[in-house]
C-alpha cells in the first residue's frame, strides 16, 4: 500500500487592487453581473464573466426556478453563453463574484461541484486551461491557473473510451 497526496495550487491577494488591469476588470465585470441573476429563493447573486483567447468578455448570472434542480448556476450559464455565442473560441479566464442579500459578500467564492465538472470538460474540450479569479464584493481574491486544479482525480471523457 501506497499513501498519496493531491496538492492544490493557488494565488491570494489582500484585495482586487493587488489585481493586474485585465482581472480587476473581469473581476469588476462579474460583480456587475450579479444584477443578472434571478435568485429569489435563495437571495445570493453570482456572476461571472469570461474573457475568451478573441479578447471578448461575456457575463452571465444563475437562473433559480420553483422547482429548485432546473436552476442553473452563474458558471454554467456562462458556459453555455461562451459555446452559444462563440463556439470555436476558447476560454482564457472566468472572474466569479457574488453578492448575497442575506449577509455579506466578503469571502472568495468557490463554483460548486457540478460547475467543476463542466468547467474542466469546457477546458478539455478547447484545449485551453481556465484560469479563474474568485472574489466577493469585497476582500481577499483566489486566483487559480486552471480549473483542473479544484477537481483532482475527476471522471472524464476518457474514462468511457
Ligand atoms: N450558485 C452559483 O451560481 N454558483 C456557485 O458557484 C455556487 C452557487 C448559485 C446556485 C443558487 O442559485 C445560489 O447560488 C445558492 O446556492
């Protein structure tokens, strides 16, 4: 028997002012978009904004619905908008905010699960790592060089070949 380790990678900044120009931006960009979401169950508000290898950026906002599994979150929305709206265009980097009615904002979100699993099918599948940048409204930032980094040992296309 082996023991092995998975080691995960990642940037911390005191602030999105330690930012360089292009990620404040993008970071800026997903906050704006938290005012796309339609989250009246839950009153958290994420948005998230691409920037694509062309130079464009494109946001999106989760979708909640009555029947609360047809939601969608803000990171798979954006997926779908990138692959709609500029299919043959890869990824460079997703900036991911929120803002939660609730209570505060001020800790880096995290895209959930499921939202791991597209966006490492998304990278594979344009060959291009994704970087990504989580913030909040406020406070620390995570930055992270690929999304393949928050899903260690992950199911792929390869494993039904
Ligand atoms: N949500 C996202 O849009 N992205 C995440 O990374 C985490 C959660 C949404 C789903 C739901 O509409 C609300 O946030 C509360 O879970």
């Amino acid at each position: 028997m082996q023991s092995a380790q998975i080691l995960t990678e990642y940037d911390v900044y005191a602030s999105a002012e330690e930012l360089n120009g292009a990620d404040k931006m993008l970071l800026n960009k997903a906050k704006d978009a938290t005012a796309l979401a339609y989250a009246p169950y839950s009153n958290f508000k994420v948005g998230a904004a691409a920037r694509l290898m062309n130079g464009e950026m494109i946001t999106a906002a989760n979708q909640e619905n009555a029947s609360f599994p047809a939601g969608i979150c803000a990171e798979r929305n954006l997926l779908a908008v990138a692959s709609a709206l500029h299919p043959s265009v890869a990824v460079e980097a997703i900036a991911i905010s929120y803002k939660n009615e609730n209570g505060e904002s001020v800790h880096p979100i995290s895209p959930c699960g499921i939202c791991r699993q597209s966006l490492l099918e998304y990278e594979e599948r344009m060959k291009h790592p994704i970087r990504l940048i989580l913030g909040g409204m406020t406070g620390k930032i995570y930055t992270i060089s690929s999304s393949k980094s928050l899903l260690p040992l992950s199911f792929t296309s390869d494993d039904i070949k």
